[in-house]
C-alpha cells in the first residue's frame, strides 16, 4: 500500500518515471525491512542492461536521427506522391503511405510526426485541405511507427520476455498491414466528409523520376527486414545494417548528410538511449521487487477467480491496457505490465508470448495519442498549430480502426502467429 501510494504521489510530483521506479523500490525494501536486498539492488541495476538485445536501440535510435537529416523522408514522400497522388484526396493516401514506409525506418511516433508534419502538413494545407484534418492524419500515421518492424516497443518487450526480436518483428507485419488498411478506410471516410480535393496527375518522367530518386531510400527498410528475414543479420546486426545505409544513401548518394550532421546525430542517440536504457535499467529493479513480493502469482489466482476463458482474460486485459496508456507512455507501461501479466498470461491461460507482446505493443500505442499524458498528440498540435483538444477529436475515428484491429487479433490469434511459423 505504501509503496503504491508513493508510486502515484511522485507521477503525481511529475518526478521523472525512472526514478519513480528506483525509488518506490528502495521503500519497498526498507519497509518490508529486506535490507539485505540492498546488497542486490547495483547488480540488479546493471543487470537490466546486461542483454545483447538492447544493443539495437540505441542503433535503431541513431538509424532515425541520420534519416531524419539525409533527405530520405522527403524522397520517400515524393515516392507516395508518385504512386498514389492522382486519386481523389491523394494527398491525405499519400501522407499515410510515406508514414508506411518511414515506420520501417523509423520506430518512433514522435520523430515520425516531427518529420511529416514538417513534410505533409504545409502541402495538404495549400491544396485545400483542413489544417487540423491534416495534421489528425499525419498523427495517425505516426501510430504505425512503434508496430511496423523494426520497433523500439518490441525490442524491449523481447528482452523483458526473453523471445527472439527477430519473431516478434515478423509477428508485428500483419498487424502493421492491418492498420494501415484501416487507415485507408478511415481516409476515404473523411474524405467523402470534408469533399477532399483530388490532386493533379504527375507526367509519366516527373513520376518515374521520382520512383528512381526513392529507390535508394527504400533500400533501407529493405535492408532491415530482408536481412532479419532472410536469416542473414540478426536484429541488432541489421540495425548496424541499416544505419551503414543510411549514412551511404545520405552522404554519397543524396549528399545532403554532411559530417557535421552526423556528429549531431550522434549526440542526439546518444542522449535518446541514455534515457530509454536508464528507464530500463531501473524498471528491472522495480520488477525484481515485484517478483520477489510474489504479485504474479496474486494477480495469476484474482484473474482465475473472475475467469478460466483466455479469449475474456485478453479481453479484461485490453481494458486495462487502454487504462494504463492514458496515464503512462508505452515503454515504462510495458517494462511495469510484462513481468507481473506475462507469466499469468502464458502460465495460467496458454497464451503464446509472442502474440500476447504484439496485442500488448499495438494496445499500448494508442496512449501516444490520448490526453493526458500523450507525447504524440502534443507533439502533433504543437507542430502543426492545432489545439490538442480539437486533435483527440478528430483522432477518434483511427482510435476505432485500432481498436477493431485489436479485436480481430484477439479474436483470431492467426493473424499473429502462422508468420512467424512460416518464415
């Protein structure tokens, strides 16, 4: 009680949620008076960064600061300009498509909806499109960014389950596909509702011009996926891959990645993973207190007592998870629900591991782009002038599409799971 007390009062205190974490478990420790656990607590520490997994994030991390200075979102953009802007609200397909294909790049909604809102937005705008219709899609957009592979969310689901990343990010592409296919209906939706322009055809050279100028920058997530695959790179490897890439593609081929650019980009990766692997260092603290406390097996007999069907469990489940992202951001929600769920999950209901990560993961997204705490929402209104409030609005109708997408996963776990199976 005590400890969930302080939990709250400091997120309450706005203290920084990694060291709420180290905190309610150094009280945990003196007030259940197991000051011999204090002995443990560096090596635990440590220990929750002692995994070759984690190595990706900070490539994966520095793979989207070079893209985001090498001229590869704006070719990208050109490219879905090319193959799907003729059509009647092409712009708004076109936005959602270079989302696409940057969310296999990228893995990050906030750098996403920084970058296209830079990019999609101003030209939506000035062909007659409402500005906070605009900017609600290119927010949208950057949901796709933590489930299309690679994923930050599912690096770190990985080494807290201790699953192959590599599955994890084949599980996550039907879903991914998914979602942008309701996306698409939601467009078209808007679309007929606010009578979106229909953009003018690009001449046949101007588009293949613009398909020969892309194909370097869709290299990379080709790089990426194919390597993992294929069977040649492991995730942590294709990252490294990928970053190579992305530094040959903006340097030597764009020429628009200079040195100095990339020393910043550097830094900035840098500073990014020191705050992602500290939160994770610390909740490995915190879910070692949990685990030693035995509130996995608690939670395992309350979820037996209200129910035996794993189909109501993952139901309940999602409920909670809608809860949780409202309050808390995705990768501290995932590093607090693994350890304590999981276990009950897979120990009690059967529930296979890799699926319930990725029903975990696209869940978790949507608190992105919720009040109060959503870092993409407010990331998107302040980028592209809307009031947050008027955005959430607007939002709902892809909040649906989500949604329903998580049901059907629930519903069938297939479309999870025979993937990774297959390949």
């Amino acid at each position: 009680m005590i400890v969930g007390g302080s939990f709250i009062g400091l997120v309450i205190l706005s203290v920084p949620i990694a060291f709420v974490l180290a905190i309610c478990a150094l009280i945990y420790i003196f007030v259940s008076g197991n000051t011999v656990l204090l002995q443990s607590f560096p090596q635990q520490l440590f220990g929750g960064l002692e995994n070759y997994g984690l190595l990706s994030l900070p490539l994966f991390i520095l793979l989207g600061e070079f893209m985001n200075v090498g001229g590869i979102g704006r070719r990208l953009m050109a490219l879905a300009v090319a193959i799907l802007g003729s059509v009647k609200g092409g712009l708004a397909y076109v936005n959602l498509g270079a989302n696409m294909m940057m969310a296999a790049i990228l893995g990050s909604t906030v750098a996403q909806i920084t970058i296209m809102s830079r990019l999609a937005v101003p030209e939506m705008e000035k062909q007659g499109y409402p500005r906070d219709v605009s900017v609600a899609i290119t927010a949208a957009g950057g949901l796709l960014a933590p489930i299309v592979p690679p994923s930050m969310l599912f690096i770190i689901y990985g080494v807290i389950a201790q699953l192959p990343i590599g599955d994890l990010f084949i599980a996550g592409i039907v879903p991914g596909i998914l979602i942008f296919l309701a996306f698409l209906a939601v467009i078209g939706w808007l679309g007929h509702k606010h009578d979106f322009p229909r953009s003018e055809s690009l001449p046949l050279p101007a588009r293949l011009r613009a398909i020969a100028e892309a194909l370097p920058a869709a290299l990379i997530p080709a790089t990426i996926i194919g390597t993992i695959l294929g069977g040649i790179a492991h995730p942590t490897e294709s990252a490294a891959l990928g970053s190579i890439a992305t530094i040959i593609v903006g340097a030597f081929i764009y020429r628009e990645l200079k040195w100095r650019d990339i020393l910043v980009a550097f830094g900035n990766a840098a500073r990014s993973s020191a705050i992602v692997l500290f939160l994770i260092a610390t909740a490995t603290v915190f879910s070692w207190v949990i685990t030693f406390e035995n509130i996995p097996a608690q939670v395992a007999a309350a979820m037996q007592a209200m129910t035996a069907s794993p189909l109501v469990f993952m139901l309940m489940l999602n409920v909670l998870l809608l809860m949780i992202g409202m309050v808390t951001d995705p990768i501290p929600a995932i590093i607090l629900i693994v350890p304590v769920m999981l276990p009950v999950a897979s120990g009690v209901y059967g529930i296979d591991p890799v699926f319930f990560g990725v029903v975990v993961c696209v869940n978790l997204t949507l608190g992105l782009l919720t009040p109060p705490v959503g870092t993409g929402l407010f990331t998107a209104a302040l980028m592209g002038g809307v009031r947050a409030e008027r955005l959430a609005v607007l939002l709902l109708p892809f909040f649906v599409a989500v949604l329903a997408v998580i049901l059907l996963m629930v519903c069938f776990p297939q479309t999870v799971t025979f993937l990774p199976g297959v390949l």
